[in-house]
C-alpha cells in the first residue's frame, strides 16, 4: 500500500512544477486558458487526495475489523503463540496505516499552500 501512495502522491510532489507548467508565460497568454488549466490543476489535486483518503480509510476500516476478530479469538485461546503473532503483525499494520492518514494530511496541506 504504501508503494501505491508513494506513486499516487507524485501529483503532491510535483506540485510546483505543474503550477509553472500550468502557467503560461507572456509568450503563451494567447494560446492557453490559464484559468481553465489551473480549473483542471486543482480538480486533478482534489480527485488525487479524495481517492488516497478513501483507500487508506477503507485500510483502516479492514485491519481494523481483522484485528477485532484476532482479539475475539485470542480471548478464547490463550496460550495461541500464532495467533498473538499474527494480532501483533495486523495491530503493526493498522498503526502504520494510521501513520499514513497524518502523512496524507501533511502532504495535502503542503500542496494546497503551493497552490493558493
């Protein structure tokens, strides 16, 4: 998941380039709607940060559901080293994926900070 934010954040990332790509010099004012690019700059921003919220949400919303269900059995065994094993690995996961929504907030207002 995370090579999949990495590569979807490339947007966030090349923010200020697109911005000077986006922006036509004097030369160019004639051939290109700046306000329509810059429409579409930020419409691309909006759709890129709304489907990385609602794919990390529904990360957390899964693990978070496994976990739930690994705590429920581990109640009822608990001397199972496997089981514990593999809560401990999905409560690492979930963490991470909780990381990963305060990233995407860092990342989202630092784009919009450029943009305006």
């Amino acid at each position: 998941i995370q090579e999949l934010l990495r590569v979807m954040r490339t947007i966030d990332d090349r923010i200020v380039h697109e911005l000077n790509t986006t922006i036509p010099t004097a030369s160019f004012v004639g051939k290109v709607d700046p306000g329509q690019t810059c429409k579409e700059l930020y419409e691309s921003l909006m759709d890129a940060h709304t489907s990385r919220e609602r794919i990390i949400k529904n990360c957390i919303s899964q693990t978070s559901a496994v976990v739930k269900t690994l705590k429920e059995e581990r109640e009822k065994a608990d001397e199972d080293v496997a089981l514990l094993k593999q809560l401990r690995k999905e409560q690492t996961k979930l963490k991470l994926m909780q990381s990963e929504l305060n990233v995407e907030e860092v990342v989202n207002d630092r784009s919009w900070k450029v943009l305006s």
